[in-house]
C-alpha cells in the first residue's frame, strides 16, 4: 500500500512538472500520462518495479506493442512519453541515470498500413444498399471485422454453433487451428441478427448450413469477395485511405490501445502466436477479458 502511495505522488509531481515546468496544454499531458499509463501495465504485468527497469525490458514492451500490429510511429511516440518520465525521474533525483539512454528509437517507415477512424467506418457503411440482398450481410461483416479484430480466413470460416452472442463472445479458429474467446460489441451484435433474418430466407448449399456469412452461390462467403466488396464502399466513400479486411484488424487493436487498453488483453484478442493463446485462458477470467475490451473500444453500446 504504502508503495502505491509513492507511485502516486511521484505521478502527481509529474503532472505539475509537464503542466507548470514544461507548460504543456491539457490534451498534451493527458496524452503523455495516457502512454505512462501503458508501460505501467506492462511493468504490473511483469513484477518489475519502475526504478528497476532495465534496456531489455523497453525492448519487450515495444515488441509487445508491434506485436499487436501498431504502427511503428505510433509506439515511438509512446516510447517518447515513458522516456518524457524518466527524465523527470533523472531531473528530481529518484533515479541516477536514464534506463532508455542507449534504447533505439523505432524510424518512420516509408509506408506504413492504413487505420480507419471510428468516423471512416460509419462512412463506408453509409455506401451500403441495406434494399440489396447482401447490404445488411455486407453491414454485419465490417461491424464484425472492426468488433473483434478478426482475421478476414477467420470470419469466412465462421460458424453458427461458434457464436455466444446472449454472453457477448464468438469463438474463433484462428491459425495453427488454435481457439480463442473474443467479445463482441453490442453493435456488432445488432447488425448481425438483422443480417440473421435475411439468411433464414436463403437455400443455403448443403454442407454450409452452419457458416455464418452466405454469398449469392448459397456457400460460405470468400475472402475475394471481403476484399472486393470493402474496396467498392471505400472508393464510394471518397476515402484515399488503402483500405483492406485487414485495416479493420489494425484499426481494432489501434483504437483499443489508444483509448488504454491492456496490452495483454489486446494480444489475446488477436490470436498472436506469440501470446500462448492457452495459457492466457488458464490465468484470466474471460468475463474480465470481455470488460477490460469493451471498456475501450468504440463500438461498445
């Protein structure tokens, strides 16, 4: 307790250092506080005390990061408000020297991946004809992709029997046929049980009754076909963006982590290899998972 105590003075010292010392504006230091706020985690997460931080360990919090799928620029600027703190920890005497000295900053590649704002995606749908056969299909799935992050393999290969939506889950296969547990956002939900009422009308092909999402020839829908529909509301949209399934997938886990989601979390979500996607559910209640999601992201009813 008494720990968390000089935690938080430290922290409220280090306000009046970027507000009075620096004479930084308000959205600066929130922004600032908002990135510190990420590397704690990380640290809370791993048992490392914030004076005891070493190289290594900014190093695994960027891969962290860049393991999620943000961009480069995006973690720089992170890295640059923990560095921000570190100084000041230097500057007033708390710690001897600056953990992040010899760390290397991540460079701007020359192209990086597109992120579409929550305002770009209601623009998209806008273009949808919900009077067309595949208009609220096509509503359901760009809701669907931007909710949970998925994969554009892993939402044509969704099923019927994979969705839990009364508890705010779907299940996923995601590669190497590993399942995950991913929430939901109750819009999402809604626009995939008005999709639900036009796919009971449809004669689906035997053998793919149980596929969620339905193309013209009566199968599961292609990923061709994601690509090519999405790409159409794009142009329609008038956004210069290059815009993919897969844009939706970063734009998931960008909007989550700037509203301040757990890293952890996020990665779980995704299906990274990387995370151990078991282990996470040995040690983490899925209802919590759900919360800390749908605590951040901007679809969440």
């Amino acid at each position: 307790m008494a720990r968390d105590k000089e935690i938080e003075q430290i922290q409220r010292r280090y306000h009046q250092y970027l507000k009075l010392e620096k004479g930084y504006s308000d959205n600066t230091i929130e922004a600032y506080e908002l990135d510190l706020y990420k590397f704690f985690v990380f640290l809370s997460d791993e048992k490392i005390g914030f004076r005891d931080v070493q190289l290594d360990d900014f190093h695994r919090f960027s891969a962290m990061i860049i393991d999620i799928g943000i961009h480069p620029t995006s973690l720089a600027r992170i890295l640059a408000g923990v560095h921000n703190f570190y100084i000041f920890l230097v500057i007033s005497g708390e710690i001897e020297s600056d953990p992040m000295e010899l760390l290397e900053f991540p460079k701007k590649p020359r192209h990086l991946p597109d992120v579409l704002t929550t305002e770009e995606v209601d623009a998209i749908e806008a273009q949808i004809d919900l009077s067309l056969p595949e208009g609220q299909r096509n509503k359901a799935i760009i809701e669907t992709l931007f909710s949970c992050g998925l994969r554009v393999s892993e939402l044509c290969n969704l099923k019927m029997n994979d969705l839990y939506l009364n508890e705010g889950f779907i299940r996923v296969e995601g590669k190497g046929s590993k399942q995950r547990l991913v929430p939901i956002s109750g819009k999402a939900i809604k626009e995939l049980k008005l999709y639900f009422i036009d796919r009971n009308s449809i004669d689906i092909k035997p053998g793919f009754e149980d596929y969620v999402f339905i193309s013209k020839r009566k199968k599961n829908i292609s990923r061709i076909m994601v690509f090519h529909f999405i790409k159409e509301l794009v142009e329609k949209a008038g956004i210069k963006k290059e815009v993919s399934p897969h844009t939706l997938r970063h734009s998931f886990a960008t909007s989550l982590l700037e509203g301040g989601a757990n890293l952890r979390a996020i990665q779980a979500m995704l299906g990274h290899e990387s995370i151990g996607t078991t282990e996470i559910y040995l040690h983490t209640d899925t209802s919590r998972l759900r919360e800390e999601i749908m605590k951040h992201h901007p679809r969440n009813l």
